[in-house]
C-alpha cells in the first residue's frame, strides 16, 4: 500500500475507497487527516463535486475551491462503475480496502454488482457505509432530497429564523451532508473497533434525515414533556413558559455582540447587573433600567414582553457607540468582567483572530500546478502521539491512476492505455 508520507499517524494501516459526493465527502477526509489511506474515485473527466467557488474566479473543475477543501490528504483515480471493467476494477481495489463510504441512491451500488452483499463475498470482513437522504428501509427510502428539503424534514429549519418570516437555510453550502459525513465516519471507525476485536466486517446505514435530528436536542423535548410546539424567536431567547422573546444580539459600531441580558438566577442576574453598572457609568443607564431588579422583576415566572424589548431597546442603545472588541475586552475581561458577552465573529474576524493564529489553526497547504498556497482549516483535533498533518492538496482528476492502476493492481501500461481509451478509467 503507498503511504502519502513516513510520518506516525493514527490510522495509517487503514485504506478507504471513497465514493462520496458534496458534504459527504467530509467522511473520507476526516480519515485522511488522520493518515489513513484514501482513495477518492471520481467519474473520468472529473467528479460533480468540483463546484464553485473556483481558485481566482477561473471556472475550471481542476481549481474547484470546495474540492479543494474536503479531499486534502487524498490520492485520486478516476474509474467508470458503469462499465464491467470498471466493476472489475472497483472489486479488485475492494479486496485491498478496509472501508467503502458511499453517497448513492438506495440500491444504486447493488444494481451495479458492487453492493455490500457482493463486495462482502469477495473482502468478508469489509466495512462499508452508504450514506442516503432518508437511509435504506421506510417509507421514504427511495426518494431523492436537496440540502434544503432535507433540514425541513430533520425539522431544523422550522426553528431557524424570526417569527414572522419563512424559516432560514442553515449556513452556505450542503450542511447536512457534512452531517451525513461525520455521522458515516463516526460509524466507520467504530465498526473498525469491533473488526479488531471480531474480526467481522458490516454496512452502516447512515440516513442524512437523522443525522440532522441531533441539532433539535433541545426542541424535542419542548414537546415531549410540556406539549409545547417551539416556534422561531430570531435572535432572541426565548421562555417557554410565558412565550416571551428576550434580545440577546445587539448591534454595535462593527457588527453584533451576543449578550445574555437575562435574570432570575445566576450567573444571568448578576451578569446584567454590570452590564447596568457599566453604562451607568458612561451616563447611558435611563432610570428605571438602573432601578430594575434582575432577581425578581426580570425573573422567567413575571417577566412581560413589553419589558423586555424595552430592556433591549436600552442596551442597544449603548453597545451602538461600542465595538465588539470594547465589548468583549472590557466587559468580559476588563473592568466590569463576567459580562456574559461575545462578539458574533464574521470571515474576516474569523480569519484575524488571535487564538486561531497562536495555535496555528490555519494551515498553508502548497499547490503547485496553481503556484500558490492556499490557507486551510486547520487540524480539528490536537492529538500528542499522531499529530493531525496535511501533507498533500486535493488530488487533480486522475492524478493517481497510474501509482494505483500499475503500480498497485499491476495492470499494464498497454491494457491502462486500452481502458482509458475505452472511457473505463
């Protein structure tokens, strides 16, 4: 097996073909990272997933930004599944892989001879994880979903926005695929446990439905103990018990602040209660804010919405003539700390940031058929004995066919020639 470098690694005796499409490609490089072996297959002429936003604006698939960000660590090839003697193919490499994670519609790999059950015969103790929409059994097993359709039907989207408006999409790009992803490799490396205890190998089904019905931990509950339906808040908090919207983002000079202006017990009471301090002392405290008792007037069981958009309102009006490092600084830290305030960071506060920097979070990762480097995210984890590394940029379209075709399979240059040519590889 090639190895992408010497170094010690977590999971470098482990091999992964990846057939993933969009987010869930997330599954096959969080293997990477930590060194395993992974083999991306893409289509010849290049996988679907190589999408804008391209390196410089040149529209080309070869410099397809979110390709780049989520197969680092990877080595390529290309190969048609379509055809028996890619089928061929595809079987030989599974005999040499521990892992198979897949992104296909249900049933798509066994009507192609390559599903579990056939790969299973000829590698007994492969591990293989498909990843579909709604997962392989039910009602809803066979249909097809986009990233949108699927956070309505986890029920997620339905908490995400203000009241009155249509629910919003979670963040930029397939987040519930990235879901999806994690959940597939979560499971992967588990079954990888129970291999090197059993020696049995097993398919995972992972439902991207599911896998987004962890973000609703705190709303199921709503209804299955108090009967309550949650409904959207925006950018507030919100007490159940009395239907009440407290504001707890604030705009300021540069952008919004998250404060917990909130009461009834502590660490929230008395957070507020130098939250108050501190704009008193700047002469921005209106009189009855200063009078306001966060114990008891401000407490869940009593509190009106009138008063509360009131009390924003108030704050408001005083973090307007700060910036969110003021904020923050000085009320986190400095002089009124324990302030229960944070700055709601944007791309380039995010980009900038001190402890990101201090921990070498962002990592220059070389390209250079592009003759650049490019800053990437940087490891997720810090790990002491196998360090989290990246040591290579995402493969190019075919870029390992021939170290994997002749120098691993043993094919010849005459017979890989013969397939390119037949749109096999």
């Amino acid at each position: 097996m090639s190895r992408l470098n010497e170094e010690k690694s977590a999971l470098s005796h482990v091999r992964i073909l990846d057939l993933t499409e969009g987010g869930c490609m997330l599954s096959g490089k969080l293997f990477s990272d930590m060194g395993a072996d992974v083999i991306k297959i893409e289509p010849p002429g290049g996988s679907p997933s190589r999408i804008p936003p391209y390196y410089r604006d040149i529209e080309d698939p070869q410099k397809s930004i979110f390709w780049f960000a989520y197969n680092t660590n990877k080595r390529g090839i290309t190969l048609n599944l379509k055809t028996p003697e890619g089928q061929e193919l595809f079987k030989k490499l599974a005999k040499t892989a521990d892992v198979i994670i897949e992104s296909f519609g249900v049933g798509y790999m066994d009507n192609l001879g390559l599903g579990y059950k056939d790969i299973s015969k000829i590698k007994p103790n492969i591990i293989y994880a498909s990843i579909t929409p709604f997962g392989q059994s039910g009602p809803k097993a066979g249909y097809k979903a986009s990233d949108l359709t699927l956070w309505a039907s986890g029920g997620f989207l339905n908490d995400c926005g203000d009241p009155d408006r249509a629910p919003v999409w979670i963040g930029f790009g397939p987040q519930a695929s990235f879901y999806g992803g994690a959940e597939a490799a979560i499971g992967a490396m588990t079954a990888l446990w129970y291999r090197s205890r059993t020696g049995e190998g097993q398919f995972i089904d992972v439902s991207i439905q599911e896998s987004t019905m962890s973000c609703n931990m705190n709303v199921l509950p709503m209804w299955d103990v108090n009967g309550v339906e949650f409904k959207r808040v925006g950018a507030v908090s919100f007490v159940a018990a009395t239907r009440v919207r407290q504001p707890i983002y604030f705009k300021c000079k540069d952008g919004l602040v998250m404060i917990l202006a909130l009461g009834g017990n502590d660490p929230y009471a008395s957070s507020s209660e130098r939250l108050v301090k501190w704009m008193k002392d700047e002469g921005m405290c209106p009189d009855w804010l200063a009078k306001l008792n966060w114990w008891k007037d401000y407490n869940a069981a009593v509190l009106k919405q009138d008063l509360a958009d009131k009390v924003g309102q108030a704050i408001e009006a005083f973090t307007m003539t700060k910036t969110k490092a003021e904020l923050y600084e000085i009320g986190a830290f400095g002089k009124y700390k324990q302030i229960l305030v944070a700055p709601v960071s944007n791309t380039r506060d995010i980009s900038e940031d001190i402890q990101l920097k201090a921990r070498q979070f962002w990592v220059n990762v070389p390209h250079p058929e592009l003759n650049d480097s490019l800053p990437y995210c940087g490891p997720y984890i810090r790990m002491s004995e196998t360090p989290i590394t990246f040591r290579k940029r995402a493969p190019l379209i075919g870029e390992d066919n021939r170290e994997i075709y002749l120098g691993e399979l043993g094919i010849s240059e005459a017979n890989l020639k013969a397939l390119q040519g037949k749109g096999v590889i």
